[in-house]
C-alpha cells in the first residue's frame, strides 16, 4: 500500500489529472490556497479528481494561486468497497458530521431515506457533497462517495437489487454479538446496504417491511439507545471489521 503524504496540502479537481496537464482552479479553490493556506506559485499540493489517482501539482498564478500544473504520480486510484450508507436525514451540524464521518469509514455511497418519523424533509445535495470532498481531501481518500437524491422508505426498498445484504439497525431488535450476527450473514460481491432509522424509531408497518426484505441482518447496536450520527459511526465500524474492506480482502 502506498505510504500517504499528510503533510502536503490535497486538493479536489473537477479534470483529468495527468503528466503535464494545467488545470485552472475556480475562485473558491484560489482563496482557500492563497489566503487560507498561504500558498503561492512555486508551491506544490497534491491533487485528485476521484479518477485518476493522486498527483503532486505545481502552484501557478500572479497575486495568487489560479491554476495548477500537474508534475509527478504519486498513488494509483484505489476503489471503495460496494458498501451503501441509508440513512433517514439529520439536522445541519449533525448531518455534516455523519457525511465526513461516514466517508471516513469508506462508504461508497450515501443515501438519504424518508420515513414516517423523519425530521427533515428537505436535504441540501450540493451541502452533502461539499462535506464529501472536505472530508476526502483531508482524509488522503481518492475514490468519493456518490451522493443521491432521497427516497421514501418504501421506493428504496424497492429499487434494492434482492441479492445485496441489508443490514438493518433496529433498536427494538434483542440484544446479541453484533460481531457474531454479521459473521452468520457473511457478504457476497452483491454488496452491503446498511440502513440508520431516524430518533423517533421505525413505525411497525416500516419493521415488518424491512424484515420481509430477502438477505437481511437485524442488528442491535448495544443496550444503549445511541443518537443517529453515533449510530452511524457504530454500525459502518462493525460491518467494515466484519465484512468490509478492514478484514483486508
């Protein structure tokens, strides 16, 4: 595994990165380098756009920073594993961390799930994706997690391909071994959907959905009723350990 430069300062590019290329940043890219880093030309950064790998970028511009020219290969692209975060939404701050939090813990992919007792209606994508990036660039990940469009319970449910494993986080589910339940419902290349209900719990007719689903874990996370972004954390931890890409296959 290639060795990851944490002190050099990452940025996200919206372009092809390769040998030799130029690549123009935008006004918010420019103040952030020049005037909350401290960078000018000369300086050296290292770049990503979730494609091509990771790139060490030469800094160019006049009063600052205002494009980059690609110098050297520093990390091949790597790939998340197939690992689906669902989630009902949360409230500004809290939603901010559980985005960061989540990509951290290698979620492939995010999406928001409205059920009956969600508080949110409205979800800000651009918002969601802002926290992806932020998180990704500081973090030294390549490949970002999708961000989509929210769904009511039932629509995700029906869109799920039946041969990915759902593992469903219940807090009316007993009590057990979570590292034991995952180890019984061992993954396929299908993939992994984990789904986080909102603070006011799954309405019973939303369970009994969810329990007819065909490949499905019931998990308790603990004897303790934990917050939604806590769970999340929680439950991406215990299923990468088990069944994710920290088993090291």
């Amino acid at each position: 595994m290639p060795a990851h430069d944490f002190r050099s300062p990452r940025l996200f590019v919206d372009a092809p990165l390769s040998l030799g290329a130029s690549v123009a940043l935008d006004r918010d890219q420019s103040n952030y380098l020049g005037n909350v880093l401290r960078l000018s030309a000369g300086d050296t950064i290292l770049a990503f756009n979730g494609r091509d790998g990771e790139w060490q970028a030469l800094l160019s511009g006049r009063k600052r920073p205002d494009s980059l020219i690609v110098e050297s290969f520093t990390r091949p692209q790597d790939r998340l594993p197939d690992l689906t975060y669902a989630f009902a939404p949360l409230r500004h701050a809290r939603l901010d961390y559980m985005v960061q939090k989540a990509v951290e813990m290698g979620a492939a992919s995010l999406q928001p799930v409205i059920t009956r007792f969600t508080q949110v209606a409205r979800i800000n994508g651009e918002r969601m994706r802002a926290n992806v990036v932020e998180a990704a660039e500081q973090c030294g990940i390549l490949s970002l997690a999708e961000v989509r469009e929210p769904l009511p319970l039932e629509s995700f449910l029906n869109a799920r391909e039946g041969a990915r494993l759902l593992v469903f986080c219940d807090e009316a589910a007993e009590v057990a071994d979570p590292q034991k339940v995952l180890a019984m419902a061992r993954a396929d290349s299908q993939g992994i959907d984990i789904l986080i209900g909102p603070e006011g719990g799954f309405a019973e007719n939303e369970r009994a959905m969810l329990l007819r689903q065909p490949r499905i874990v019931r998990l308790a996370l603990g004897p303790r009723i934990l917050r939604a972004d806590t769970a999340a954390v929680a439950a991406l931890a215990l299923v990468q350990a088990a069944l994710g890409d920290w088993t090291g296959s």
